[in-house]
C-alpha cells in the first residue's frame, strides 16, 4: 500500500492513501503477497467489501477481477469460523480455483462441490457450481452456517438460456447478511444490474473498469506481412483504420491489381466479406507459427471455431516439422505429462491417441477443446501457463474463465458456425477471445492477429475490434422443481413477491417505463394530429376511416384477380357502396381535404404503434409471476400440489419428490418414479435411461435404429417414457408453457455396455463422440442416477446407485478433481 508519508505524494494523493488504509485495514498485507499491486478498480472493490457491502465487478477479460474475489477469500480467512463459497460456470474452473486455494490455504481448509466430486465440503472455503449452491439453499443445507460471502464468477453467464436462471435464483435467496461478489465481463448494462443487485441484495457498490491491464495491440496479417488494425500516426488516438488496409480492400486484396472478372459478384456472405476472391497467397498455419516465433510473438492461441479444425490444426502444423521446444523443455514435459496420466491404462491412451497428443506437446503444439478427455485439457492449461507449450489452436470455450493468457491471439476468420448458419462474431465475442492476449507481468502488450480474406471490409473489423459491450439480459423462467421448493417455504402468494424480485421482472419493469412513457408522449403526439385533422364541415376521422377502408379494398381487389364470380361481384358492390358514402360525407367537399388527410395518416399510422406499445405493456407487467401461474396450474393438475382446507396451495406427497429433482425434465422423471416406470429396469438399463434423459443430441437423431438399442426391459420403459413426455407435452401447451424436446436415446446403447463394462474403444464407436464429450455426457448422467438413488423409493434407488458405480469407471473417473 502506498505510505501516506511518501515525499514524492501530493497532498490529495496522501489524503486519498490515508483514507484508504483507515477503510480497509487488512489490506496492507494481502498486497503484501501479491507479484504486482492492485489496480485502482481493485482497491475500490476491496475498500468495499471492508465497509460491509456486496460489490459487482465489471472488467475486461485479463483486468483481474478474480484478485477481489481473492481478497473476499482473505477477509474471511481473518474470522474464527467465517466461511466463503466460491461458484463458478464451468467444472474446469471450479477444479482450477480449487487447486489455487489448496495452494494458498492448505488442502484442510478447502472444499470441492460438484455434482460428481466431493472433497471436504464443511471446509472454510469451498469452491462449487452454481447449481449445486443452489440445491443447498432449496434443501437448507447446514452447511450455509457460518457463510460471509458467495463469490458469482463469470456471472454474465445469466444470460445463458439453458443455465442462466440459476445465477438468478442464487442471488434472490441468499440470505441477506450473506455479501456477494459479482464477477463479470464488461456489459453495457452493469449499472442496471447494480441497480437490481441494490434492490434484492442491499448495499452493492458497482464497480467498472474497462482500462486492459496490458494495452492490446491489434494487427491484421496480410501474406506474411503484419500490419497495424489502426493508423499508428498521430491519428491513432482516434481508431483512425490504417489507410493500408482501406487501399487493400478497395483494390480486392491483390496490393493495387483490380479483382477478377467474375469473381466478385453476387457472393456476398456478411458484413466483413464484401467481395469474395481466391486467395492463393495465404500463409498456411506452419508459416503463421513461425512468423510469430521469428518476432517474438509467442506464446498464442489461435482460435478456430470447430473442434475437427483444431485437431486439423495442430496436425498440419506437425507435419511441417515445426518445433518450438529445446530438450530442456522437452524433458520437463514429459515428466509432466506422464505423471498426469499414470493412472490411465495404456489401452486406453492408445484409443485416446496418446502418443500422437505427447508428440505435439513435446514439440511445443496442443489443441484445446471440448472434445478432448479433460485431463488432457488440463495438461495443455498447466504447460501453456508454464510457457512450454507455445502454440494452442483452441475452440472459443478457452476465453471462458480459464486462466490461460497468451502473449498473442490469432483470429482465422471473423465468423462461426452457430449450430443453423455460419454468423459474424460479435463484438462481446471479439472482446473475450482477444481478451486472452497480454501476459501481466511478463508483457508490455498483448497482440490480436486477423488473418487477411480477400473481401474483408477493414471498416467494419475496426468497429468489431473498438472498446464495445453487449448487454447483460436476464434468461430467467420458473421450473417445476423451482415452484415446489419456493411453495414449500413461502407458500403461493410469497413466492410471486420473490419471482417479481428476479432481473427478469426489473428489466421488463424498467422496459414497462421505457415505454408507457412513450405511450404518454405519442398520446400528446396524437391529441396534437387529431387537432390539425380538425375539419368545419364534420368528423374527419370518420371521413378518413372510409377512405382507408377504401384504398385497402382497392389494393386486395388489384392484387387478387382469382376467386369466384360472386366474390368478384361482392367486392365490386362493396367499393361502390364505400364511394358512394365518401363523396356524400361532408368532408368531401373541404378546399382543405388533402391536408387534412395527411394528419388524418399520420393519426393513423401512430395510433397503430401506440396500440402496440399498449398490448405490449400488459403482457410484460408481472410476465414471470405469470409464467409462475402456468407452472403451478400444471402441477395443481398433475397433483404434485393440492389445496389445503383454508384454500391454499401446499405441496402434495409427490412434490416432495419433485423438490429434489434438478434439471431440465425434472418433471418427467418425478412422473415416471411415481408411475413406477422405471421399477423392472437392470443397473445397466438405468444407465441406458438416465442417459436418454439427459442426453441433448447436437444434431435430431430421432430415435435411431430400435437395434441399436439396450434390449430387454429398456425398451419398454422407453416406449412408456416417451409416451409418458407426449402427453406432458399436451398438457404443458394447454396451459401456454413450451414444453420440453422429446427423450433422446442416443447415447443409451453406448451408456448400457459401458456400464457392463465394455471397453473404451468400442464404446466410443457406439457413441460416436469424442472421449471428452462422453466423459461430460456420462457426468451428467452420474449426477441424476445420484439423484435418483437419493429420491426414490427401492427398487429404483438402489439400482441408480449400482448404475452410477457401474459408469463411473476407467476415463470417466480419471477425469474427477482428487
């Protein structure tokens, strides 16, 4: 901390130091331990969680949010029994942070909660996923004693359409003395949702900062050629796009020889390709690797958004004999590697392609994604933070959390496939991936490389590429298991108080304002139109009702030639009659007739708008409590609630089941054990089942062949459970709910011999995914079979515990913390 005393101080300077040590006194030591001092934004943070207050932490990507939630860590270290939770999007984050704290405070103060993993969790400091702090506030969980903070890293992840409602239902039950630490990427609505924070929380003080640590410089590779994004003139201060690039682009990309013939015309894909050409002279990306080691541009991550591209990658790169690692460091890799992976059988590192993974990182190249088998990702992490792998061809999923900076980040293409089209990054996206680039301490800047396209509109990559944020906008929708656990504990009028509490509702209330404002103003606007429209002679509006009706029967009768004789006749009596009436109106004959009919449009045309803005203001008053009804009317149905003899609604036996159920088709699976659908099922059945639950296929897979599938007892509870969805499905849409994606068992042959034991390699061909996918999928399978065994009464609970036992084996264990 700086000394109040320092000669080389103003007095504001000193002033501003003093105050900061009297408001936050422990802080002189934390900084103490730190390799570099904090920042303005940090030091704010800390003052504020000292004063008591919850803080929302807005900042780029690499600023160093996580050292506020570190200092939160350390103001409850300095209690007797405070304890602190630590949630996190991502499992690979959670097993990261876990290893930090362990590091920093000693494995018997440090806890693990993951759904699948459980290591010391009545610790001091335990680091979970969000969902599972969430089924601790449902269940009240004893281990909620005691609890000083919650730290939300990567809270932006709200918006998530399929997790985002969970950070929503950690925030709103909290108990209030509990203070939050809201982590986020720079969104242009941080205030707003301070302001929600404020509302729900208490005393949140919110903090932006949009300053990068370490300044990013920011290059477009044309050839073998880098050349600056920005005009590095005097003009650069002002994004001023570099007048190279713009001669580039204006002569196709050919340094000053016009397009082909032909090739430029109607090829038009996005906003940054404005002319397609070939483009032979591209450095392929052996070439690209040794351009940026010949300028001392590596470490980087080159990100390209498929996983076959990045496999694809890193094989091209190797079989150009790129080498990037000395024997020193060659030596240290495989000492690492081999220890990480000891307990894996050499079986199955050859179905993993082993051998071929520890050449590429041997030579100092690896890719990273969600396909690969998660031990492996977390020997790519650990040797790229100790700058002995050089070169990384990562999917866009590494930009999220993961603590892996790069000296640079090269961008191949400025567009990726979305699961229907191929679609422009956005600048949100641009911002996190280049987020990546510029190591703290080590680098003076950080680097962004766009590979040159031929077509490419440097204009609009400048624009991507300025200081731009995207809003944080809440995913928020009650669920089945949601409304039996809140009913529970508050009953049916509470529980929409606490649902009109969610971000969901205050910023549909704040749009609510936005626009009966609107609606205020253009009902002037139109009071104002109905007064120049005034005519002597009568109603104008009426006279300007029968000339619309008029030109619009005119207009149907030009356009639609077909349909019988009698209908012709009809319509032809229709506008005779309706000219008729015009030219008998008194307003017909007013020498001011077309001015007043040009307000009378305007009226009309504003009136339409002012409606809308109207329905749309009774639709979005109290639009969750609403959805809330639908979902209780549906279980009052169904009988997982009931009314008691006051009337009220209270939780019938089979609620209580349903509390305990989490995910996506918690009602489902709560019919099914009520209807004992799953009572004949074997272990490996129950495998195969709760595989087809929680299996979401990237791509319609139907059914699939009915060989490809368990035989025996499976099959029929299949059927039944599939049926079973049907008919949940209808009585969802009956009550204007969206229903839920049909039961997929795609995985469920794969799952059934895996449970049996079968091994790796042909269960992988059964499965048809990579090893990281069916580790990820089989997870999530173990995480409901211990649902189930949990819930349901024998015969299903037992036999989901031997399931679970049975699959949690080989790979997919490897794959756990501890």
């Amino acid at each position: 901390m700086i000394d109040p005393g320092s000669p080389g101080l103003s007095p504001a300077e000193r002033y501003a130091a003093s105050r900061l040590r009297e408001s936050a006194p422990h802080l002189d030591a934390f900084r103490e331990g730190l390799a570099f001092d904090m920042d303005p934004f940090q030091l704010e943070a800390a003052a504020a969680l000292e004063r008591g207050e919850s803080v929302l932490v807005a900042a780029p990507t690499g600023a160093g949010k996580t050292i506020v939630a570190e200092y939160a860590v350390y103001l409850a270290m300095q209690r007797p029994r405070a304890k602190v939770f630590y949630t996190a999007p991502m499992k690979a984050l959670s097993n990261q942070k876990f290893q930090e704290f362990v590091a920093a405070y000693g494995a018997d103060n440090v806890g693990l909660l993951t759904g699948d993993t459980n290591i010391n969790s009545g610790a001091r400091i335990v680091v979970m996923t969000t969902e599972v702090l969430r089924n601790m506030l449902y269940a009240d969980s004893d281990l909620l004693r005691d609890l000083d903070f919650v730290v939300m890293d990567e809270v932006h992840y709200l918006a998530d359409r399929f997790r985002g409602a969970v950070w929503e239902e950690v925030i709103i039950h909290l108990p209030r003395n509990v203070r939050l630490v809201s982590l986020s990427a720079t969104v242009s609505n941080a205030e707003e949702f301070g302001d929600w924070l404020q509302a729900v929380r208490g005393d949140t003080a919110v903090i932006v900062s949009e300053e990068r640590p370490v300044p990013l410089d920011q290059h477009v590779l044309v050839r073998s050629k880098l050349l600056d994004l920005f005009d590095s003139s005097g003009q650069a201060a002002t994004h001023r796009v570099n007048p190279e690039l713009m001669r580039l682009a204006s002569s196709g990309g050919r340094g000053g020889r016009p397009p082909e013939r032909g090739r430029a015309r109607g090829r038009d894909r996005n906003r940054y390709h404005a002319r397609a050409a070939f483009n032979d002279d591209k450095l392929n990306r052996a070439e690209i690797v040794r351009l940026l080691g010949s300028q001392n541009l590596l470490p980087a991550i080159f990100f390209i958004f498929s996983r076959v591209g990045c496999d694809q990658a890193v094989a091209q790169v190797l079989r150009a004999g790129v080498h990037l690692t000395e024997k020193h460091e060659r030596d240290v890799i495989r000492e690492i590697v081999e220890e990480r992976c000891r307990a894996i059988p050499d079986e199955d590192l050859a179905v993993l392609g082993y051998w071929q993974w520890l050449d590429g990182l041997e030579r100092g190249v690896a890719a990273h994604h969600a396909g690969m088998l998660p031990a492996f990702k977390e020997v790519v992490e650990e040797l790229f933070q100790k700058k002995l792998v050089k070169a990384v061809f990562a999917t866009e999923t590494l930009a999220l959390g993961i603590n892996m900076p790069a000296r640079t980040v090269v961008l191949e293409k400025l567009e990726k496939f979305n699961g229907e089209a191929r679609v422009p990054i956005t600048p949100g996206e641009y911002t996190q991936l280049t987020g990546r680039a510029g190591r703290r301490g080590i680098d003076v800047e950080g680097h962004s490389v766009i590979q040159w396209q031929n077509g490419i509109d440097p204009q609009a990559v400048a624009s991507l590429a300025s200081r731009r944020t995207y809003p944080l906008n809440s995913s928020f929708a009650p669920t089945y298991n949601m409304a039996v656990n809140l009913i529970e504990q508050f009953g049916r009028e509470r529980t929409r108080d606490v649902l009109e509490s969610s971000f969901a509702q205050f910023q549909a209330d704040r749009s609510v304002v936005d626009m009966a404002r609107k609606v205020r103003s253009q009902e002037e606007s139109l009071a104002g139109y109905a007064k120049a429209m005034e005519c002597h002679l009568g109603d104008f509006a009426e006279y300007a009702s029968i000339r619309r009706e008029l030109g619009d029967l005119e207009r149907k009768t030009v356009r639609s030639d077909a349909g019988s004789r009698g209908e012709r006749d009809r319509r032809q009596r229709q506008l005779t009659e309706l000219r008729k009436r015009l030219k008998q109106h008194p307003c017909h004959s007013c020498a001011e007739r077309e001015a007043h009919a040009r307000w009378a449009e305007r009226w009309w045309r504003l009136k339409k708008q002012t409606d809308e803005l109207r329905r749309q203001v009774k639709t979005r008053t109290g639009a969750v409590a609403k959805v809330f009804d639908r979902v209780t009317d549906v279980l009052l149905e169904l009988g997982y609630l009931t009314r008691n003899e006051h009337g009220a609604v209270v939780v019938a036996e089979g609620g209580r089941i349903l509390k305990r159920i989490y995910g996506e088709r918690d009602l489902l699976v709560a019919e099914c054990l009520r209807r004992g659908l799953w009572n004949d099922l074997d272990v490996a059945g129950m495998a195969a089942m709760a595989a087809a639950i929680v299996y979401e296929p990237r791509r319609d897979d139907g059914q699939g062949d009915e060989r490809s599938l368990p035989k025996g007892s499976f099959r029929a509870a299949l059927d039944n459970t599939t049926t079973l969805w049907a008919n949940l499905d209808d009585v969802e849409r009956d009550h204007r709910l969206p229903g839920t994606n049909p039961v997929s068992p795609g995985l469920s042959m794969a799952m059934y011999r895996w449970a049996q034991g079968a091994a790796l390699d042909s269960v992988l061909m059964d499965a048809e995914l990579a090893a990281g996918d069916f580790v990820r999928m089989t997870k999530q399978t173990i995480d409901l079979l211990d649902q189930l065994s949990m819930v349901a009464d024998a015969p299903v609970g037992p036999t989901a515990r031997k399931a679970l036992e049975s699959i949690r084996r080989g790979i997919v264990a490897y794959s756990s913390v501890g």
